[in-house]
C-alpha cells in the first residue's frame, strides 16, 4: 500500500501519516517499543522521499506524564536510518519488507496532538523542544488551542467543528490562518499566539495544514480557498 501511494505522486508531494491507535489509545505510551518496531516495520519507509511528519494524536482523557512522554520521545527515530534498526525489533506479527535497507537516510520528523488540559505546563513544551518535535496547532472547540513553535515545522489542523464554525471556514476566518501561516513560514510567530511557554528562535519553517471538519463535505472547497489565498 505505501509502495503504491508512493508511485502515483509526484516528486514533491509528502504524505502526513498517523501513528497506530496501539501506541497512542491503547497502551497509552506503556511499553511502546515493540509496537513502534512494528510501525516502523510495517512498509512505512516505502513512501521514501514522499514521507512527511508523523502525528502522534493523543485521546482528550490522556494526562501529561513527564516520565512517560519522554521515555517515549527518546524511542522515537529521527531519521530513516535509526527507524530501519528499530524496524528490525518488530514481532512475528509483520511480514518485514526488503525496504527496512533505506537507500538514502532522510530525516524523519514527528507532531504530537493532545487534548488535555494537564499538558499546558512548560515542562511539556521544554521535552518537545529537546527532542525536536512540533506541537500540533488544533483549531477546535472542544479542546485547548496552542502555538507553541517546538520543532522547524508547523502541524496545523483545522476541524471547524460545530461549535466554532458550523459551516466550515469563511472568508474571514480563512484570511486569518493565511496570516497565521505567513507568519510560520517566514520565522515569526502570530501576534495572537496562544502559547504555553514563551517564543521560539526566529527561523523559517515549513507548515503543514491539514482541514479536518465536522462538515466533511467543506474540507476540500475550505483547503483550495486556502491555498489560493496564500498565492494572491
């Protein structure tokens, strides 16, 4: 399957990949190093150059534990080269591709979406900065929105959930994020960042946006005013 997505897209195009509900749902970051080999092991490393960040997405009742999540974040390859070793400690679950032998080692990199209060304590934000992953930039009602710039990327998910935009993005609250993005790509931050822990260094970044809706059928029309705005 990662094989074949790989051959239908272009060179530039990169694929964001979830990590497995196992890791994050389940065992709740409780010895992950075995579900995490098998992850990596599972073809991933197919994608090649078409590999973009990996979200870690966390359920709204799981608390920050410091422990736990940097256990966790030291377990995590950076790069191609480090997820093919780890790959190599899968179980007898996963029917191992020749692919765990990258030709090029490429950097790998991680977000992680959480959902509850407990995480707003900079210690959180200092652990994703030491181990250089993002922290998810997630636009809903239900849960905290935070800007903290932890990594030389930004992971932008934009759900538009009933109880702030029930129909979907408008024109107002697009040209909002267009700013917002601007602002990441060229080494800023926005004005109206909602932050945990104070400012990153200035440098350009990359942005990943991601429009998950409630009103599914508004996502994509949402995604192209987007980027047509971000070219005017």
């Amino acid at each position: 399957m990662f094989a074949s997505w790989a051959r239908q897209v272009p060179a530039e195009f990169v694929f964001a990949v979830r990590g497995p509900r196992q890791i994050t749902h389940i065992l709740r970051l409780q010895n992950p190093r075995v579900a995490l080999a098998n992850f990596m092991a599972s073809g991933l490393l197919e994608l090649g150059i078409h590999l973009g960040p990996i979200l870690w997405q966390f359920p709204s009742n799981f608390r920050f534990d410091a422990g736990r999540f940097e256990a966790f974040l030291s377990m995590l390859p950076h790069d191609t080269d480090a997820a093919a070793a780890l790959a190599r400690e899968h179980d007898a679950s996963v029917r191992v591709p020749d692919v765990l032998r990258p030709e090029n080692r490429r950097v790998l990199r991680h977000a992680f979406e959480v959902r509850h209060d407990s995480f707003r304590c900079p210690d959180f934000i200092g652990l994703l900065r030491a181990y250089d992953a993002a922290l998810v930039c997630s636009d809903s009602s239900r849960w905290p929105r935070w800007m903290d710039i932890t990594s030389d990327f930004v992971y932008c998910r934009l759900h538009a959930d009933r109880g702030r935009h029930p129909d979907g993005y408008d024109n107002a609250a697009l040209d909002w994020w267009v700013s917002r993005i601007k602002d990441w790509a060229r080494g800023a931050e926005p004005w109206d960042a909602e932050r945990i822990g104070g400012k990153a260094r200035p440098k350009r970044r990359d942005v990943f946006v991601f429009f998950d809706n409630d009103r599914k059928v508004r996502a994509p029309a949402n995604a192209m005013e987007l980027v047509r705005r971000l070219r005017a």
